[in-house]
C-alpha cells in the first residue's frame, strides 16, 4: 500500500496493512509454521507504528484537543497492553498452545485500538489541527517509523524525549537481529 499523505492517511493505511496480516494468520490452520511468521511481520509493523504515534501523533493530541492528555494517555496504555502481548507471543512458536491464545488476545486488542483511533480520535483531530500540521506529522511519522524498532520492548520510554532519543539506536539493533536471524520472512 502506497504511504503518503497526512499523519491520518498514513495511519490508517498502516491499520490496513496489519489487519491484512492478521487475515494471514486466521486463515491458516492452528500449528501452520507461517502463522509465526505472519505474527512476527505483524509485530515489527505495529511497533514501528506505535513509536512513531508516541513519538509524534500522540504529542499533536496532547497539544490540540481539549481533553488531549487524557486521550493520549489512553492511546499509550492500549499500546502497553499490546506490546506485552507481542513480547509475550515472541517466545512462543506457532504449534505452541499458547500462540493460538496470544495471537487472538493481540488481534482483539488492535483492532479494539484501531477502531477507537478511527472513529473517535482522527475524526478529533482532523478538526482541530490545521491540513499543513496534518501533512507535516505524517512526513514525521513516515520518518520516524523507517529508525523505529522491529521488536517489542515494553520497558522502553513512551514519552517525548526519551523515546525520540532510544527509539533510533533500538531500531537499528533490532533491524541487524531480524536480519540475521531472517525473522519475518519464510522459508
């Protein structure tokens, strides 16, 4: 899927790309190897999503809407839960019982979060922050996301700076791992 656009657009075409991911994995049988491997690619995608929305959406939420601190630290938590979720499913292999446990409470959880964020928070935001803020934090979260890690790490800062300032050095550890190990990518 093309990314391009605003922070909105950009966002969303994310949320397409996981929920395309996650279809992979319920159509395969429960056991298929591959379901690990659609689960690895759907982690590394809603990480580097999540940090660039900490990194940048979630600051302009802070600044626009009335109730922006309240929302923002909603959207963090539901990303906590989540990143625990992925970081618990990592240890797990797709024959494992566990997996089959993990990978649904992952899915509810996102698309519980993805569904909130489209129909109550960027319809918000797109009233109240002006097209070229709009435009610029999608330039932003485009960059952020190419530096933001491929793994989940739940202890790490969700907050500006220090997640602006680890989340580029994470990322690159995490990117050298997946390709060494081939993480994500079949057989």
């Amino acid at each position: 899927m093309a990314h391009e656009g605003n922070v909105i657009t950009e966002l969303t075409t994310d949320h397409r790309e996981v929920e395309e991911i996650f279809g992979r994995i319920e159509a395969l049988p429960p056991g298929d190897k591959n379901r690990k491997v659609y689960a690895d690619q759907a982690t590394m995608e809603l990480v580097r999503h999540s940090v660039a929305e900490e990194e940048y959406l979630y600051p302009a939420v802070r600044q626009y809407l009335p109730n922006g601190d309240t929302v923002a630290d909603k959207e963090i938590d539901d990303h906590s839960k989540a990143e625990q979720i992925m970081k618990d499913l990592e240890s797990c292999e797709a024959s494992d019982a566990e997996f089959d446990r993990l990978i649904g409470m992952l899915m509810s959880e996102v698309r519980s979060h993805i569904a909130d964020e489209e129909e109550n928070l960027f319809p918000m935001l797109r009233t109240t922050a002006s097209a070229g803020t709009l435009d610029e934090l999608g330039d932003k979260v485009r960059q952020a996301k190419k530096l933001a890690p491929t793994r989940p790490h739940p202890s790490a800062p969700d907050k500006p700076p220090a997640n602006k300032l680890l989340a580029p050095g994470g990322g690159l550890v995490d990117r050298l791992r997946d390709a060494m190990t081939g993480r994500g990518k079949k057989d």
